[in-house]
C-alpha cells in the first residue's frame, strides 16, 4: 500500500509539475502580464485533478469533481465582485470586507451544490 501512496504521489507531483510549467510558459506569452496570473495555477491544478481522477475512479467520478470546480468557481466569482464592489464603492478595509464576506462564498457553494446534486 505504501509503495501505491508513493507511485501516486509521485506521478501527481510529476503531471502537475509539467502542467503547471505550461501554464507558467502561456502566461508568459500573454499580455497584458497582469493577466498572465490567470494561468498560474487554478487552471493547470484543475486539469491534473480531473486527469487523475479519470485514471483511478472514472469518468463518472470526474464528472462529479468537474461539476463541483464550476460551481466552486461561480461561487467565487459571485464573492469576487461582491467584494470588489464594496471596495470600489465604499472605501472600506481590504482585509475586515473579504473576511466579512466569506459567508457569502461558502453560501453561495452550498445553494450551487444543493442545485447540482439533484
């Protein structure tokens, strides 16, 4: 068993590496180069995940992790343009608005999952 938890540690420290490098080297190609952080690591990370999960569990499975990346994402981006929106609007502290706001996120995760395990 030890020597599977290995082999698999191994091949997703490997994959994900050269996954990640190739997201690094397109950032690096795109302008502008704040937009390059896009490519940096959620992208790359996803696809590992997702390849991985094909290999062992299936593509049922990795449906389902698939599914629950999107909805994680669109709750984020709903807690994303909260946020940036008090900020813009109100002045208030960076730090005391994203933290007051995390409820937000983990609502919106829990309404997106209620909806999609149906």
């Amino acid at each position: 068993m030890l020597s599977s938890t290995l082999g698999e540690l191994i091949t997703r420290f490997v994959v994900g590496g050269a996954i990640v490098s190739l997201f690094a080297v397109i950032g690096e190609i795109c302008r502008p180069k704040s937009f390059a952080g896009l490519f940096g690591a959620a992208p790359s990370v996803a696809l590992t995940t997702i390849g991985i999960a094909i290999v062992q569990h299936g593509k049922d499975y990795a449906a389902t992790e698939a599914r629950s990346m999107v909805s994680g994402a669109i709750a984020f981006f709903i807690y994303a343009g909260v946020a940036s929106w008090i900020l813009m609007r109100y002045k208030r502290r960076s730090l005391v608005t994203t933290a007051a706001l995390l409820p937000l996120w983990l609502g919106a995760s829990l309404a997106l999952w209620f909806v999609t395990s149906r």
